[in-house]
C-alpha cells in the first residue's frame, strides 16, 4: 500500500491566498484608504455644505431685525431732570449699583405686605409674568365675568388663558389666594340703572355671583364698580352691603374695586360695606384726552392720605399701576402700551426717556416710521417705588399691580421679599431683567422671531431727602422676545396645509382631488420621505402647489440641539431644491410644538428658525383628522372653524397614519367652504403682500453637490432595503432547502452492513497533557476491535508524550510517534505512513468519542464507493451562553447540512474531532496538505473529486472541548472561516467538473459563508431603523403601521428568526436524546453570535484579500468535559479500561 510521500520529496507549495512580498496588502491598503479617505471627505463636506447653506435673507415687514439689533438710533437720548428737588448736593449717582453692589443673595431690611397681582384674562403675558414671580404672589385677581349694569346679566368671556390661570392658582392653593372680578358696565344712556333699584334685580345677581365664586373654589368675589361712574354712590352702597352679606353667608370674602376718586369712599358706612377695598390709585384717560400723568407723585401722595383717613387700613389694598398710554398725534384715543412696548418702540425709533421732575413718572417721545408723534406716560418700577415708599405698608391689607401684564420686571424686586430702604432699591432696579414672555406683535398665520430678550440697565439718581428716584439714564434698553404674525389673508379665505408626507398611498390621492378641484395647498414634507418619494415631491410643485419644511426626520425639535436643528432646515432644504428646483422658506413644526411659544426659552426654536430665514406657518384650524375621528366630523370642524372666522389656516395630513379619513373627508371639505362662500387661497397670493414669505423660489443654479449626495443616499438605502430581502429570502430558501434534503437523507436506510475491516486510529497532538488520557481513553473503550491507536507528539513544548508514556506506555495497540513541530497537517501524514489497515479514524486530542462510534464509522466502508465518513461532534462543555450555542451550532449544522449534502455527494468537511477514511483515497487524494488551514475539509473535497463519495454517521458521537471565551472562539473560527475560503478558492475547479461539491456547496460557502455573513449586519440595521419608524407609526394608529413597508421588514426579520428556531426544533428532533432545553437559546443566536461572528467573516475575508496568512493560534484547553457525563454509557454498553492498564479484549486482541 503506497502512503503519502515524505515530506522532503514533496514540491514546496505556498498556502492558498498567502503573498510573501505583501504586494497585495500594500494595494488594498492603499486603495482602502483612498476610499475611507474620499467618503471622509465627502461625509465633512456634505455635512459641512448643509450647515453652511442658507436661505436669502428677508426684510421683514413689520419691525426690522437691522433696527432691533441695533437699537435703531443708537442709544436712546436720555434726559435728567434738573431744578427743584434734585440737585447735586442732595442727591447721589448710584453707578457703582451696576457692578452688583446688591447680592442676589444679601439679606436687607424690609417692609413686608400681601402682594395682590391683577392678571386680565385676554393676556398671555400676564399669565406667563404671574406663574414667574408666582413665590411673590399673595393673592390672584383676574376679570371673571361682565355684569350689564342696565340689567344685571352675567356675561361669561371664556380666554383660552383661563385655564393657564387657575392651574397656576391650583398648583399653589393654599398659600395663594384666587379672587374673581366681575366688573359692572353701565350702557352710555342709561341714566339711573334699574339693578340698583331693583331688589329683585340685585337679589337675582347676587345668587348668580355666589354661586360663581363656590363654583370656581375662589376665596371670595370683586366686583369691580370703575364702569358704574354714573351711578350714584348711595345706590352703590345697598348693593355692596347686600352683596357682602350674600357672600359672607357662603363663606365668601366680598371685595370692592374703584378708583382713588370714587365718591363710594366718601360714603359714612364706606368701611362696612365690603371685606376688601382695592383702590386704583392712577388715571386711565380715555378719549379726547391729552397727554397727562397717569399718577403724578403729589397726587398719589394727597389721594392715598385723604383715603387712608376715612377707610380702615386693614382693610384697603392700593393699586399701584404699571402700565403706559401713548398719544398720537390725530388720534383722539390713546392706546394701551405695557413696559416692553414702549422699549421696543424707542429701540426701533429713537427717543427720549425722562422722569418728569414734577409727576416722577416715566414720559417718553418720540417720531415713528410715519411721521407720527408720540407722546406717552409711563408708570413703570421707578413710580412704584416712589408710590410704595409713602405707604404705611404694615398697616394696609396689601398692595395690588396692576395690571400683571408685561410690567417693568424691577417692581417685583421691590414688592418681594418687602420694600427695601431707598439705597438698597436704587442698587436693585438698575439692573433691568429680560421680559419673562414672548411679545406678540400683528396680525396673521405668519410666525418670525423679530429680536431675542435682551436684559436692560440704568443709571438711577435718589433724592436723598426725600429718598425718591428722581432720574434715570438708560444705559441699555430690555427687550421682549418679540414675534411678529403677518399674512394679510383676503376676507372668507384660508389656505390649506398637508403634513408628514409625502406618502406613497394618500398623496397621490389628495392631489388628484386637489386637480379636480382646481384648488392650491401647501405640503409640509418630511426629507426622509421626499428621498423615498422625490417624483411625488416634483408632482406637487409641478402641479401647482407649495413646499414647506416638516424636518428631515421629525424629531421633537424641543428635545434636540440647535446644530442638529440646523443640519434638519438645511438638509431638508437642499433636498427640496434638489428635488423640486425650488426653495422654500415656509416651516411648521413636528407635532405643532412651539407654534405659540410663551417664554423666550420655549421661543428659541423660533429665534432660529428666524435667523435661518423661515417663516413659521401656524395652526389654526386643526381638523383633528390626526385623530381619525371619522370624515364627517373632519368636515364639520373645518368648516365650522373657518364660518366662525377661528382662522385662517387648516391643518390636514397626507402621511404619519392611516388617512384614509383624509382623503374621504378632502371632497367634502372643498365642497362646504365654497357653498359658505370661503375661497381656498395659496400661500403665494398671501406672499405678494409680504415680502418675508417665499413658498416657492426658483433656484437658478442648481446645488450639484447636495442633489448627487442625496441621490447616493436615495439609492445606497435602496440598495440596503433590496440587500435585506434578498438575505432574507436567500436564507429562508436555503434552510428550506436544506431541510428538505436532509429530510430526505433521513429517510434513506444505509445498506452497508456489519463493520468488518479493520481500523487504526491518529490522535495528532500539541501541547495536549491537560487533555490526551481521557481522548485515548475513550478510544480504548471502543466497543470495536482496533489494530492501533497512533499518537503523533508534533512537537510539543509541554508534556503530553510523557503524559502518554506513563498511562499508556504497557498498552501494545498504543503507539506514540515524536517529531519536530510541522503542523496537524503533517503529524497526521505521519501517522498515515505507519499505519496498514485500509481504514483510519483520525481524531482530535481533545476529543473523546462514545464507544460504539467507531464502529459506526467503519461500516459504512463495506461500500468501496465510500472514501470517507463524517462523524457527530458534540460540545462537551457546555457551561456558559457561548457554548450552548456552539452545541446548537453543531447539532443543526451536523443534523441539517450534513444531511442534506449526503444527498448530493457534496458534505465539504470530514471534522478532524472524529472522522473515517480510507487509506487508499486519502493516499489517491495526495493527503493532508499544508496549502489552507483547514486540512481535513481540504483532504474531504480532495476525495469527492477523486470519485469517492463522503456520507454521515449520526451515531458516531464525538464530544469536543470548545472555546469558552470570545477570545478563543473568535480566534478558532478565524481558522474555520478563511480555511474554508481557501478550500473554495482551491478548488473553484469543481464547479467545471459538475460535481454537486463545486456547482452547490462550494457556491454555497461562498455566498452564505462568506458574501451574505459579511452583509448580515445589513438586516440587524434595516430592521432597527425600521422598527423606529413602526413604532412611530403604531404611535399614530395601528393601521397605519399595518399597511406600511416596514412590516414587510418586520415579518421578514421575525421569519428568519422564527425559521432558526424551526430548524433547530427540527435538528434536534433527529437526535431524540439530545437536551431540548438548549433550544430557547436559538434565539439569542441572532442578537450577539450572528454579530461576532460577522467580525470573524470580515477579518477572514480581508486577510483572505491581502494575502495576509492566519496561523493555527492553537485555543487554550481546559479538560472541562467529564467523561462518564459526556458519554452517558450504561454498564452493559462499557467497558472499563484504566489508564494505567489494559484490559483484555473478548475478541482476543490486546
């Protein structure tokens, strides 16, 4: 029998792939990072590009950024007052205040009293201002209810602020108190009111406020008389003292509210006639009136004291005001200005800013846009000081601002904790804080951010003596947040919005409505669903409509960065241009956040999207349609909305959900606004009217950089999108396949008989001593006879051969054959050499084999066709997560793939843990080669392509040591992996053949091997993202996320891994003995095995790639497997041989 030749007499040949001269590893280096370097590139410039583009900067209608950004006409002239009561030896420059002579936290003499707070109802900033300084609040007042002085009806004025309101009061009951105002409006020409002659008027109405101040929990009620000048005092009285006792009887506290002049103070029983007495102690002129103080200093100072003199103290709260009134020129009404107002209307005109040195209040004037004169009186923190610093404060019941609606914000530094001394004042109302609101300025359902807050200062002048302020300079003006809504809407007209499209499903559908229609809309697009549908977005432009930016991936732009904000407006943006030709600078929100912010920390969104040049589209019909009321309900809110005059703007959906309601109820919507005689308008008939709104620009010179990077993104997540399929449905073929034939394997019968020939057995070693005498061992308790059992020592630095030597040395079938370290490879072409028998098992020193196993192996070379036989390798140790699914691994791939390739004559390896072969064929076939890493898979393919068949021995079990460590195990399947690729690369010869070796399973180690292990990722990360967005999606309505392409994803990734654990459900059905409880762990194979693993494919295939060799890097063995476990041999079935004796064999063979 010739055996393989000696290693000398054999040509050199170098290892598959293996480049000694690294010529490849340099090119692929090198063309790597060029690659790497170019997309860095690309990646940087992009991202780089769209955080530097930007739209054309607008000239705003209303108030210029140029003006509020700086100030206008500079710095505000300012005059000091000079003359009486201020001069230079009585008075002090308290500059040095400005560099914090008062300590945020400096604790200071005061004179405390209850703070009353006036909050009109209609007023956003006066809610915002109350729930800011809420801790210096003692009581709430707010306008409740009208009371018609003719009649005495009630007349609720519900405020979307209402309900802002008492959650403030609610969140601090207790320590605050609430306290309704109804005021009484007497008509022009009613003389004498009926109420106040009428008992049972008065009855009727006192019931109705009862009831009011129970219903609403309130401490008490107002009534506030300013309205009912025209009616005598001595009428008043009966109904105050009636009113009081009504309320007192439910508990209620009765409150009063006049000015400091009302001649109901001047009645005898003035002090008996209600709990509380809130004087407003300032003017409000009205029309035809000049420009005049609204509360000169020695006014308020003779007032109050006459007051004080005839009412009890306890029971008086003094008003001080804080508002301002403007008189223009050829107007004979002055208007309403709060504190902010009047800043901003100086920064943007210029102005004088001056204490009048007689009324110590704030006047101001200046000329407008228009040629208009101002002329305007001011109570600001200055006056209040001035007013609260002659108060007997101790003795009142409190004080009152009024009104809390964007006030001068240095009075609450005075009212809280107390007044301060005058010293201590001056230091405090110097520094001027920001308004705590966002000031609204026009009309309309366009939204841009004019300026940011801005913080103020001033330099105060105090008269010493009289421990007044008396001057101010204004070194920098505060300002408000402003907000300016312009959109100069035709009458009975709105404008249409789609939001989260484009969709594939309803869009088309609404625009083919909107076509019939002949009528225009705006589509607030998503870019992430422009890059899945740009021919839709062209669609729309083409067809006449408008673009708007929704962001690119509809974050809840409160919850991220302002960069990331940026990079949403830009990359949509340029999308859009890319797509369409055309820019837009109409932007709406996600999830309408922000739409009409409150504070400036809510309006920063706003700020930017202002500084990027945007326009914020409001909302201000919503048709709910997001909730899927029902198409009918959609139209009746929209129509009734824009009938009502609620606004001008719908907000409709066209993607985000199932709009099925949408696109039903859009026909309808269309039909009723044009029978009640409302026009649906664009947004470019509302553009030619302002010149800050640009739907639709035609871009000149089209951005090639942005339009080529997103349609490399377009098609690279298309080409993802297609590759996850494919995997998916590749891998479901393949198991589906493969189950089929080994199906059909297991019902074959093998006919081969009785085992006969005899058999040696190669146990190759390295460095085993830990592991050697429990695989001889169990080889020696074979329940078939063996010639010899060869032990090739290759070399080994430890010491297995003497290991060997002193348990098995007395044993003759033992031989144990030393050489120089040459490799598995060699070691076993030498056991070959010394071998005679026309069968060998070679296993793996680790190994430890059942005792029928070679029994089972060895039958089946009755058969001559047969050239080798595979055995049934088992983890022994299966002790942690890693291995038990290594012993998954093995039992479907030895159960499932083993088979089925039985079938086609094409199993690719023989493992070296246990396998047969005959002598001849592996001598036919060259034997075991040096050229991959992988010599008994090589030698296997070797003797399919010499005509031999190799089948598998399910019974011939084989337990192995595996890796217990990441480390290991990665380092072990490096080995497997480009061995096997070496395998395909050496023998793609096959293929030519027609040999099912080369045209099935070398294709198939190829593709599932090495091609889709390298792309598995690919599926992970398509289903994450897809899992966000179906997420997203069931967030909107379930059937939504049912009839979108994510599903699909979902069904697909949730088969594949159902079809894992079928497979293994299944391999393990063929073992009926194996351990079932392993099989739940199937399904972690997908989140952590499948992931390593794709680590070991991309090193094997780089290495493959660059020629760069990968060793043996032999793994650490730890002899965990417990023979007797591992086995599971009854008595009948073993038997016993000691490792430091032989024991006879029946047969009569030593």
């Amino acid at each position: 029998m010739k055996s393989p030749k000696d290693k000398k007499n054999k040509p050199k040949t170098k290892p598959v792939f293996f480049d000694p001269t690294s010529h490849r590893f340099v090119f692929f280096s090198v063309l790597s990072g060029v690659f790497l370097v170019f997309v860095a590139v690309w990646f940087v410039s992009f991202m780089v590009h769209l955080h530097q583009s930007e739209l054309p900067s607008q000239n705003w209608d209303a108030v210029s950024n140029e003006a509020a950004n700086s100030g206008a006409a500079g710095s505000p002239r300012v005059s000091g007052i000079e003359g009486e009561g201020a001069t230079t030896s009585s008075s002090q420059l308290w500059t040095d205040a400005l560099e914090g002579a008062v300590a945020p936290d400096e604790t200071y003499a005061v004179q405390k009293t209850k703070v009353h707070a006036f909050v009109p109802s209609w007023s956003l900033a006066g809610v915002v201002e109350a729930r800011t300084n809420i801790e210096a609040i003692d009581v709430l007042l707010s306008d409740w209810v009208t009371i018609d002085g003719a009649t005495g009806s009630v007349t609720n004025h519900p405020s979307p602020y209402r309900d802002k309101l008492l959650n403030l009061w609610e969140v601090n009951k207790g320590r605050v108190g609430f306290l309704p105002i109804a005021r009484i409006e007497v008509p022009q020409e009613t003389a004498q009111s009926n109420l106040f002659t009428s008992v049972a008027l008065q009855t009727d109405l006192i019931a109705a406020l009862k009831s009011l101040a129970v219903s609403e929990g309130a401490d008490g009620l107002c009534v506030d008389l300013s309205g009912a000048f025209r009616i005598a005092a001595q009428d008043l009285t009966g109904f105050a003292t009636a009113l009081r006792a009504g309320l007192n009887k439910v508990g209620k506290d009765s409150c009063l509210i006049a000015g400091v002049d009302h001649a109901l103070w001047d009645q005898p029983n003035a002090a008996d006639l209600a709990d509380k007495m809130i004087v407003l102690a300032f003017n409000e002129p009205g029309p035809f009136s000049g420009p005049e103080p609204l509360a000169p200093q020695a006014w308020f100072e003779e007032k109050v004291s006459k007051l004080l003199a005839d009412l009890p103290a306890d029971k008086v709260v003094i008003a001080i005001g804080g508002f301002g009134m403007d008189w223009i020129s050829a107007r004979s009404e002055p208007s309403y200005l709060n504190y902010f107002d009047v800043t901003e209307a100086v920064l943007s005109h210029g102005g004088t800013i001056r204490i009048d040195n007689d009324a110590l209040n704030t006047e101001v004037r200046f000329l407008d846009d228009k040629g208009q004169r101002h002329h305007i009186w001011l109570l600001d923190a200055l006056s209040a000081h001035n007013q609260l610093s002659r108060l007997p404060l101790s003795e009142l019941d409190g004080v009152a601002l009024w009104p809390v609606t964007g006030g001068d914000p240095g009075v609450w530094k005075i009212v809280s904790p107390g007044l301060p001394e005058p010293e201590v004042a001056l230091g405090l109302l110097q520094r001027i804080s920001a308004a705590p609101y966002v000031r609204y300025v026009g009309a309309g359902p366009f939204l841009t951010g004019n300026n940011s807050a801005a913080t103020g200062r001033r330099v105060l002048q105090l008269d010493q003596e009289r421990g007044l302020i008396v001057e101010a300079t204004y070194l920098d003006l505060p300002r408000a947040f402003t907000v300016t809504q312009s959109g100069d809407m035709p009458d009975r007209s709105v404008i249409l919005t789609f939001d989260d499209g484009p969709s594939a499903k309803y869009t088309p559908a609404i625009l083919d409505i909107l076509k019939e229609h002949d009528v225009p809309a705006v589509f607030f697009v998503i870019g992430t669903r422009v890059q899945q549908h740009p021919e839709i977005a062209r669609r729309i432009v083409d067809e006449g409509h408008e673009l708007g930016v929704h962001t690119f991936f509809h974050p809840n732009i409160a919850e991220i960065s302002d960069f990331r904000l940026k990079l949403e407006l830009h990359a949509s943006q340029e999308l859009i241009e890319s797509v369409s030709g055309k820019s837009t600078n109409l932007f709406r929100a996600p999830y309408g956040f922000d739409e009409n912010p409150e504070t400036p920390k809510e309006a920063r969104v706003l700020s930017l999207l202002s500084d990027e040049n945007y326009v914020v589209v409001g909302i201000e019909i919503d048709s709910t349609d997001w909730m899927r009321p029902g198409a009918e309900e959609i139209v009746g809110t929209v129509t009734s909305r824009a009938e009502a005059d609620q606004g001008n703007v719908v907000l409709l959906h066209d993607a985000g959900g199932d709009r099925e309601q949408t696109v039903k109820a859009l026909p309808k919507i269309i039909q009723s606004l044009k029978d009640a005689g409302i026009s649906i308008v664009s947004v470019a008939s509302v553009a030619s009217h302002d010149s800050s709104i640009q739907p639709g620009r035609v871009v000149e010179d089209g951005d090639q950089m942005s339009g080529l990077s997103f349609l490399l993104i377009r098609s690279l997540k298309s080409a993802v999108t297609a590759a996850f399929f494919v995997l998916i449905t590749a891998g479901v073929f393949r198991s589906l396949t493969v189950l089929v034939l080994a199906l059909i394997k297991e019902r074959r019968v093998h006919k081969g008989g009785e085992p006969i020939l005899p058999v040696s057995v190669l146990i190759p070693a390295y460095c085993e001593e830990t592991v050697i005498v429990k695989s001889i061992t169990s080889v020696l308790q074979s329940t078939y006879p063996i010639a010899q059992v060869i032990v090739i020592d290759d070399g080994s630095t430890d010491d297995t051969a003497q290991v060997v030597s002193d348990h098995f040395g007395a044993d003759p079938r033992i031989r144990l054959i030393r050489q120089d370290n040459q490799g598995k490879a060699e070691a076993l072409n030498t056991g070959i050499r010394h071998i005679d028998t026309p069968v060998f098992v070679a296993i793996d020193a680790d190994t430890i084999i059942a005792p029928e196993a070679i029994g089972e192996l060895v039958k089946h070379f009755n058969d001559p066709e047969i050239g080798a036989v595979a055995g049934n390798v088992k983890v022994g140790n299966r002790r942690n997560l890693l291995t038990r699914l290594q012993a998954i691994e093995y039992i479907s791939a030895q159960n499932l793939d083993r088979r089925a390739y039985e079938v086609l004559n094409g199993i690719m390896v023989v493992p070296g843990s246990i396998g047969a072969w005959r002598t001849e064929a592996v001598i036919t076939s060259g034997g075991y080669t040096t050229q991959t890493l992988v010599e008994d898979a090589d030698l296997t393919v070797s003797v399919i392509r010499n005509d031999f068949r190799v089948v598998y021995e399910p019974a011939a079990h084989a337990f192995t040591e595996a890796p217990e460590t990441i480390r290991q195990w990665m380092r072990q399947r490096l080995r497997w992996h480009f061995g096997m690729l070496q395998i395909a690369w050496k023998h793609k010869g096959a293929f030519l053949e027609r040999r099912a070796v080369g045209l099935v399973s070398i294709p198939d180690l190829f593709l599932f091997g090495a091609v889709f292990s390298l792309f598995a990722p690919i599926a992970d990360l398509v289903m994450i993202f897809n899992l966000f967005a179906l997420f997203e999606l069931l967030s909107d309505g379930s059937r939504a996320a049912l009839q979108s392409s994510s599903i699909l994803v979902a069904i697909g990734y949730v088969a594949y891994l159902l079809s894992d654990l079928v497979l293994a459900t299944i391999a393990f059905g063929l073992e009926p003995k194996e351990d079932k409880r392993l099989l739940p762990w199937v399904l972690t194979q997908r989140f952590f095995y499948r992931q390593i693993y794709w680590m070991v494919a991309l090193r094997s295939i780089a290495r493959a790639v660059t020629g760069r060799f990968t060793g043996w890097r032999k793994i650490t063995r730890t002899s965990s497997i417990d023979l007797k476990s591992a086995l599971e041999l009854s008595r009948a079935q073993a038997r016993v041989v000691h490792v430091d004796k032989v024991a006879e064999d029946p047969r009569g063979q030593a």
